[in-house]
C-alpha cells in the first residue's frame, strides 16, 4: 500500500512565525484594534486567519474579511520572505522522497502563498501535491484542506497508511474529522496543554524525532 504523508506549512515545515506576526501587528494598527504583544499573536499562526481575526477579536465576518485584506497588504509583498524552513526539514524529506513516500502540503494557508512558499524555499520538488485554501469559502477549513489532498491521490476511503503532520489543534481535529491519524509536532506554534488535550496519535519534539517516526511508517 502507498504511505501518504501530507504536512502542513506554518509551524510544521517553515518557521514563519516573524513574517505572520509583523504583518498581524501590520493589521492589527490599520483596523484599530487593541495592541498585542508578539507572544500573545502566536496563538493565530496556523488556522484559517478569517476565523482567528473574527474569534480572537470578536470581529464580524466583514470586519475580519477587512482585516485580512489589510494583513495581506504586509504578508504578500514582505512577511512571505520572512520566513525559513526549521533545521533538518529538507534533510528528513529528501530522504522520504528516496523511499518512495508519497508526500504532500495540506495547509490552510491560500493555495498561492503556499506554492511561492515552497518555490521561495525550493521545496516544491519534494511534493507530488500541494493544497492550500481556497478563495472565499472554498476549502476554508483544515478538514476540507485535507479531504482535497486525498482527492488528488485518489485516496478518499478512511486508512492508516495516511499520516497528517502538523503543531495545532485543527490538524489533529480536521484529519480525524477526514478519517485519518495526526502526528503533532512541539517545536512549532501548537502548545504542549492545546495539543495533549485532542489526543494525536504521537506527540513529537524536534525535527529529528519526526524524521526518525517517519521512516518506521
């Protein structure tokens, strides 16, 4: 059987954490909202960033969807380039890619930023897919991310040979929810108490500890 494993972006594979959060304070200033410290941010990187804005400020959908726009006018232009892959990531997929695992990005981050990411980084090689988010509300949630994924490997039916690999909470839920097992990662954005309290199938700590799981799936 294939082993498929999908990774999400943000937290997982790419340390963006100093571009999201410059262009969060970016949007933060245009809308007038309460000022927030860097850490306190830390808690938007990696789900859909409409729902955060409207959750974590109480914002309407308009007011969130204003939001956004604002924080693309920083992220796209600068905030995309601030980030760099974690130490030992292109090591560990490379060599995924010479066992023959099918590998693949199921992020929630727009399906465009995604890919220049990759390019940026000169990953794209590595992926037989990449999904991203969609415009409006095509493919606005982890699950829907991830459902896609399988749909372009053919590979919808619920099976352990599919691993999704991500640091937040929406990762485990929205591959459950898909019917596929999570492995969360400590060195990115999710804490330790957000992402005990959802029950992934393995906990891990550092890039060289998800390298070495990988290979025994």
């Amino acid at each position: 059987m294939r082993k498929i494993i999908l990774f999400d972006l943000d937290g997982t594979l790419i340390e963006s954490g100093e571009g999201i959060i410059n262009s969060l304070h970016y949007a933060i200033e245009k809308m007038g909202l309460p000022e927030q410290t860097s850490e306190d941010l830390r808690v938007l990187i990696g789900p859909p960033l409409l729902e955060q804005f409207m959750s974590y400020f109480d914002l309407t959908k308009e007011e969130a969807k204003k939001a956004v726009t604002f924080y693309h006018e920083r992220y796209h232009p600068v905030g995309l380039y601030e980030g760099k892959p974690y130490q030992g990531i292109e090591h560990m997929l490379k060599e995924l890619s010479e066992k023959g695992y099918i590998l693949g990005v199921a992020s929630s981050k727009p399906q465009h930023l995604v890919e220049e990411i990759l390019q940026h980084v000169n990953y794209t090689h590595y992926f037989t897919l990449i999904v991203g988010s969609g415009e409006g509300d095509i493919r606005n949630t982890k699950r829907a991310v991830i459902k896609e994924a399988l749909r372009e490997v053919s590979f919808d039916e619920k099976s352990d040979n599919v691993w999704m690999i991500g640091d937040k909470e929406h990762d485990v839920l929205g591959a459950r929810e898909v019917g596929v097992l999570c492995v969360s990662v400590l060195y990115g954005y999710g804490t330790k108490e957000e992402i005990e309290s959802v029950s992934p199938l393995v906990i891990v700590q550092t890039v060289e500890k998800l390298h070495q799981l990988l290979l025994t799936f």
